[in-house]
C-alpha cells in the first residue's frame, strides 16, 4: 500500500502556523514594480534577510553537528539558505530514513520550487515508530534548514502566519469577510470534528502549505 505521509518536521511547522509561532511583520518590502527589476530583486532579498536574521542566528546557536552549523553560517553572512544546500539537508535525511528501511522520496513542486516529502508504506506502517526516526533522522539534517528555507521562500517578510493563512482562507471562500485570526485559533481549539473548518479540504490543506499563494 502506498499513501503519502505527514512527517513530524511538516508537522512541527504546522503546528506553528497553528498555535501562531510566526514573528510580527517586518516592514519595508516594497514592490518596486517592473521598471526596474534589478533593484525590486535587490531589495526584496534585502528585505528578507532582515526579517530572518535572528531566527537564523538562533538557528545557528542551537546547530547540532558540523553540517548544521555549516549551512547556517553560510545562511547567516548571506541572508538566506541556499537551494543548495537545501537540497542536501534533504538528501541527507532521506539517506538517513533509508538506512532505518524507509522509502522516503521528495518530489519539487514546480509552482513553489520547493520539496515535497512522500513515504511510500506497507501494512506493517507503525506512524508512531515512523514519526520518532523521522525526528532522529531530521534533527542535524533538515530539521531546522527545510523550515527556515520554505518559509523564506513563502512568506519573505516574515509575517504573521496566522493572519496568512487567514487571508488564504478569505480568498478562498472557505470562510466570510468577517471571520479573524482570533476566530481560526478559537476554531482549530476545538475537538476534532466539531470545527466550522473543513480541515479535511484540499483547500484548507494548500492554504496551510502555501498561504501566500
């Protein structure tokens, strides 16, 4: 059997947009429109570099092997992860999950460029046991690079991702005009099921992933 699977780091940033973990706007990201397309890209990297750069300090600080601390010392003097290395904090931990016997693979989402992790299964699938080497195997690889990367690649100013996925949800119409960050954390605190959100949709599930788009 085959199915796609949710691992615990996806999770964990989630969790963040859910519990409202996402650091307060940053201001000046201009749009300097098509004009002048060299200085737009200039500052909206500038931007960026400046929205992230205490959480990739932080990041740093807590780096676990040499790895870690290597990609992220290059993040820090640069502003930003690189793809590459990106993709190898990737490899690094599908290489890991094999050697546990997973067969984990990671595709790229040609709309966001970013990696998408699939776990093909069998009826012996333990999700706890899963979950626990998914962490083991993410902690000094991906764990902290895959995070911080996709959501400077989402969410370049660094904004509150509530108020993202709020905003997603409005121009998808799975909610009214009216309806506040304030209302999406009081309805994602109730018991599974007793939602007004179908969390269950496509819709909900991309605006999660994706909230700018």
């Amino acid at each position: 059997m085959s199915k796609d699977t949710l691992r615990v780091v996806a999770a964990a940033g989630v969790l963040s947009v859910v519990l409202g973990l996402g650091a307060c706007s940053m201001s000046g990201s201009g749009n300097a429109g098509a004009s002048n397309g060299g200085s737009s890209s200039s500052s909206s990297s500038s931007s960026t570099s400046a929205s992230y750069e205490a959480e990739l300090k932080q990041a740093l600080q807590s780096a676990s092997n040499d790895f870690e601390r290597g990609v992220l010392e290059r993040a820090v003097k640069a502003g930003r992860i690189s793809e590459s290395d990106y993709r190898e904090a990737n490899e690094k931990y599908q290489e890991c999950m094999a050697a546990k016997g997973y067969d984990v693979e990671f595709d790229t989402d040609q709309s966001t460029g970013l990696m998408q992790e699939h776990m093909n299964t069998d009826d012996n699938y333990d999700s706890a046991k899963a979950n626990e080497d998914s962490m083991a195997c993410a902690k000094g690889t991906n764990l902290q690079i895959r995070d911080l990367y996709e959501r400077m690649a989402q969410n370049p100013s660094n904004a509150d991702e509530i108020e993202l996925v709020v905003g997603c949800l409005k121009r998808r119409k799975l909610v009214p005009d009216s309806f506040t960050k304030q209302d999406y954390l009081t309805e994602m605190d109730k018991p599974e099921g007793s939602s007004k959100l179908d969390t269950s949709s496509d819709a909900f599930s991309q605006c999660l992933a994706n909230p700018s788009k």
